[in-house]
C-alpha cells in the first residue's frame, strides 16, 4: 500500500490484542476503531466468511464495499467455532489476548460455550465483551436484532414518523453504528480499569438499550420528572417545519439558535414585526412555538437565493450551510482541509478510497497498516503465533477448522 509510514510511532492501543469473533457491522466497526489506535486486532470468520464480505459492489467476490470500509487494520483468522478443534483454536488465541469480542446471542454462545464463565477462570486478564441486540436479562434477549429490528423496537422509527406519513427507519445503519461507539467505549473503560486492577471483566452493550438511550437523552422531556409533568418528545425536534429551507435556488440549513442570532436574522429579513412577537421572544417560547417559527423561517429563506443569505448570514455570525449532497463530501472543503479522505493501493481490489479515523491523537498519527483482509488471509501465521506446529496446521486446514491462502505447505 502507499502511505506514509510511522511504524516506529507508539499508538494508543499499541501492544492490545483483540479476538474479534462479530459479524455484520456494529461490533466489526468497533474492532476497527480500536484497530486504527494500533490494537492487533484478529477477525475470526466462519468457513463462509462475514456477511459483509458480499454486501455493496465489489471487484471480486468476498470483497464487497461494505465489508473493506469496517475491517481496515485486522488479520484473517478462519475458524469453524461448531468444531471442537476451532473451540480449541479459539481458547488458545485468547490466551494471549486482552479482549475477546463476539455478537453471538446468549443462547448460541452457551451453545459453543463461549460464555464469559467458559474464560473466567482459565483467563483471569481477558476483557470479554458480548455486543447483543437486547441486554441478556429480559424476554428478548435471544432475539434476532438486526438495525430496522432496533430502529424499530427503540421509538426512532415511530419518532421519524411524527414529521413524515408514518413510521420510517432513518436512511442509515445508526442502531449498528451508535452501539459500536458504546462497544468502542465500554472496551476502553474495561482496558484502562484493567491496568488499574490487573483483573479482566465482562462487558455487555446491548444494541436496542443503546437506542433507546440515545433517543431518550431530549425525548424523554416531561418523563425525566416521575411522575411526568409534560409529555414526552422534544417539540422542536419533532415539528414538521423542522427541515432544510428552499432557497430561489437550493436548500439551506439555517438555524439562529441565540437571541441575538434570531435578532439579526429578522433584521435581515425585514421582519421587525417578527422581533415584537412574544412567541418568538425567549428560547422557551421558540421551543413552544417550533412550527410557528420555522413556518416563517421558511418563508423568509424563500425570498432569496443560497448565496444571497450565505453571504449575509454568514457576516452575523448566523449558523448556515447549504445541503451537501453524499457525493459532494468527496470534494468537500473542509474535509480536504482536514485529510478526511485517505487512499490505499489494496494488493487485490485495487486503490480505493477510505475515511479518517474518528478520534485524532496529537501523539500518534493515523495509517492504514494492514488493508482488509482476504478471507482466512492470515489464517497460518496466527495459528503459528499461537503455538501450533505445522503439521498440526496442516489438520486443520485438512479438517475444515481453517482455511485461507497457505504459504509454508509441507514446510514441516
């Protein structure tokens, strides 16, 4: 790959190993946050490999687009974990980690028993970290919990449906990526209490009590007093004229948020009886009064062009922006500015086009190490670095436990 290097460079997590046995998206793109802050992060896939290896367009099968933006940074381990020789694999790779990450439901670990019990005590150090769809205590902890299933069942999607004709999802994974944030965070926590301790612990993050937190941080409103006293819902959040306004030309985001922001505004607008108005006096009464005073935000917008009150919004302080489209972030300013966009020369798909990681260290600077894997394309060196010979190696691979690319066949 081309990019800058600095691989004698300490990063964050330099030195953690992480077992990642998670599919999908909230957990793997966790693993890679912890990942771009120099974690060695090992990706234990099925014989079939992640799902996501298939999802999003691809230049050749198992490298789909979804999978090469989340799996950035880690190594390829197959492991067939229904076989006791891939348990065993499995045991004995974590001896040496400090956090083994799954996305199994309750039931199917207990199963294959990869529960918490199972390593407590043979691996007192190990952080073992669950990330489920609903936390292991209720009636739904063995559901299937995919992100429409959470947009769902957490009130986003009935939420979405107060400013549309009924309930829809949100155009995003967000169920999937809020709760990786959550995983990415608890496994910090759990690292740092560790080096505190020298004790390891279980860590649960479940993804609809993610959501549901989420959601509640400004609509639980009137329901943080018990007993309630107001309804529930944020109301500027949730009126219908909350939106981007329609300029001559395009759309804006436009949003005054202090007194003296709305002041300016209406003096722009040749409003002044606007300024007059007790609805829109206070921020309570504008949080009161939302689609009234949006309804004439939209008015006014209307009467110009995006330039036109970018210009003079931007001269008063006035927070305003015009509506990027998705493709216009590839040559977005600002992230230029900020070398957002990182591009990697992949050995087998080619140069593609990758994010920056989430968090910068002033300490540290971010790289692609290692491009996403092929599938079971670290398979024998992790094996080895696990202790086993080559000829035990060889079993495996003939058995069905593992399989990848060899590259020491008949070395034994």
């Amino acid at each position: 790959m081309n990019q800058r290097t600095s691989a004698d460079r300490p990063r964050p997590l330099s030195g953690v190993r992480v077992v990642d046995v998670s599919t999908v998206v909230m957990a793997p793109w966790a693993s890679q946050m912890l990942a771009d802050m120099g974690a060695d992060v090992i990706k234990v896939e099925s014989v079939g490999g992640d799902l996501t290896r298939q999802m999003g367009p691809r230049r050749h099968e198992g490298m789909g687009a979804l999978f090469l933006t989340i799996n950035r940074n880690k190594r390829s381990l197959v492991l067939d974990l229904q076989k006791p020789a891939g348990r065993e694999a499995l045991m004995r790779l974590t001896q040496n980690a400090d956090v083994l990450l799954h996305n199994m439901r309750p039931k199917v670990a207990a199963k294959l028993q990869l529960r918490y019990e199972d390593f407590q005590t043979t691996h007192p150090h190990l952080i073992y970290c669950g990330a489920y769809g609903f936390r292991k205590e209720g009636p739904l902890a063995d559901k299937p919990a995919y992100d429409d299933i959470i947009q769902a069942a957490s009130g986003l999607a009935d939420v979405m449906g107060s400013v549309t004709d009924q309930p829809r999802y949100v155009p995003s994974i967000v169920a999937d990526k809020i709760s990786a944030y959550a995983v990415a965070t608890g496994l910090l926590g759990a690292l740092f209490q560790r080096s505190q301790t020298g004790q390891g612990q279980a860590v649960e993050i479940g993804m609809f009590e993610c959501l549901v937190d989420f959601m509640m941080v400004e609509h639980l409103y009137g329901a943080t007093f018990d007993p309630p006293i107001d309804r529930m819902g944020y109301s500027r959040i949730l009126t219908r004229e909350r939106r981007p306004y329609a300029t001559q030309d395009g759309y804006l985001a436009v949003l005054p948020y202090s007194d003296q922001n709305w002041r300016d505004f209406f003096k722009i607008a040749g409003r002044e009886d606007l300024l007059q108005d007790p609805r829109f006096a206070t921020v309570g009464n504008r949080v009161d009064n939302a689609q009234a005073l949006y309804g004439a935000v939209a008015q006014i917008v209307a009467t110009r062009t995006s330039q036109e009150w970018i210009q003079v919004l931007e001269a008063a302080n006035i927070p305003v922006t015009p509506v990027n489209t998705k493709e216009a972030l590839l040559d977005d300013a600002q992230l230029q500015a900020s070398h957002f966009w990182h591009f990697v020369d992949h050995p087998t798909e080619g140069r593609l086009r990758l994010t920056d990681a989430p968090v910068r260290f002033s300490g540290s600077e971010f790289e692609v190490r290692q491009h996403a894997p092929l599938l079971g394309e670290h398979s024998e060196s992790i094996l080895m670095e696990a202790g086993y010979s080559s000829s035990e190696i060889d079993q495996l691979f003939a058995t069905g436990v593992t399989a990848g690319p060899r590259k020491s066949l008949n070395s034994h």
